[in-house]
C-alpha cells in the first residue's frame, strides 16, 4: 500500500524533474508533510496519501478500504 500512495502522491504533485520528485518523496518520508498546495486543494488525497505511506505497516488503509472510498 505504501507504494499506491507514492503513486497517488506523483499524480498530485507537480513535479518538475524526476529530482525534484525523489526530494518530495524523501521529506514525506521524514517529515510526514505534503505541499500546501496538495493539503489546501485536495485534502481528500492529501489524508489517503499520508495514511498509505504511514511508517506501520499495520496502520496504513487496506485495498478493500481504498477501493470503497468516494475518491475511487
């Protein structure tokens, strides 16, 4: 699942260069933050994106539960 929200994260941002791509995926990694402009425009993904790419395993969402979802 934490590779879904890498996905679902490169599809909402807007990166660049593949550079600056791999940056924003090693700060979500450290500092669990996106870019405000994903948090302000799109709070929906911005929540699925963070609990996919949670640290435990066990917390992040479930297929069933992502497929089900209104974002889906």
């Amino acid at each position: 699942m934490f590779g879904a929200g890498l996905i679902l994260y490169e599809m909402c941002g807007n990166f660049k260069t593949a550079h600056q791509r791999m940056q924003k995926f090693k700060e979500l990694r450290t500092t669990r933050k996106l870019p405000q402009n994903i948090t302000k425009y799109m709070p929906e993904e911005a929540t699925i994106i963070l609990n996919l790419t949670d640290p435990e395993p066990a917390k992040r969402l479930s297929a069933s539960y992502l497929c089900t979802s209104k974002m889906f």
